[in-house]
C-alpha cells in the first residue's frame, strides 16, 4: 500500500492519530503523484507513437529501396540482353 493510503487509513481508524492538516498535505502530495504519473503517461505514449511513425517511415524507405533494387536488376538484365543480341553472344 503507497504511503497516502497509509496515513488515510490510519486517519480512519484512529481521527486523533492525523491532524486535518495533515491530511490535507497528503491529499496535495496524493493529486501531484497522480499528476506526475499521468504526465509521465503522456510522455510514455508521445515516445511509442513517435517510434511508431520511425518505423512507419523506415518501411517506406526500405519499400523504396527494394524498389529501386528491382528495377536495377530490370535495367541490368534489359542492357545484358540487348549487349547480347547486338553482339551475337548469349
């Protein structure tokens, strides 16, 4: 159990062991956790979605890449066969 529960838990079983002070400290400190945490959420899932759209753009380039590979070959196998034909070689 996290120590903002403890003390609330305390304050329910014994009213005179937590002042409403105090109380009140470990409800502002509870609410900045809790917003810290959802904060760092936040942070967590704007990296996932940016390492997301990497890998996106990284299989766009590659795409491209084996693309760009075939039609090399293409190009090759067109200039081998037409160096062939005009020079009687196969």
């Amino acid at each position: 159990m996290n120590k903002h529960m403890e003390l609330v838990n305390r304050y329910l079983a014994d009213n005179d062991s937590v002042s409403l002070e105090r109380l009140h400290a470990n409800y502002d400190s509870a609410a900045d956790a809790a917003d810290a945490a959802a904060a760092a959420v936040r942070i967590a899932v704007d990296n996932c979605n940016a390492a997301r759209k990497a890998v996106d753009d990284l299989e766009v380039i590659l795409d491209a890449a084996v693309d760009a590979d075939m039609e090399a070959a293409a190009a090759e196998d067109a200039a081998f066969s037409a160096f062939s034909s005009e020079s009687g070689c196969s």
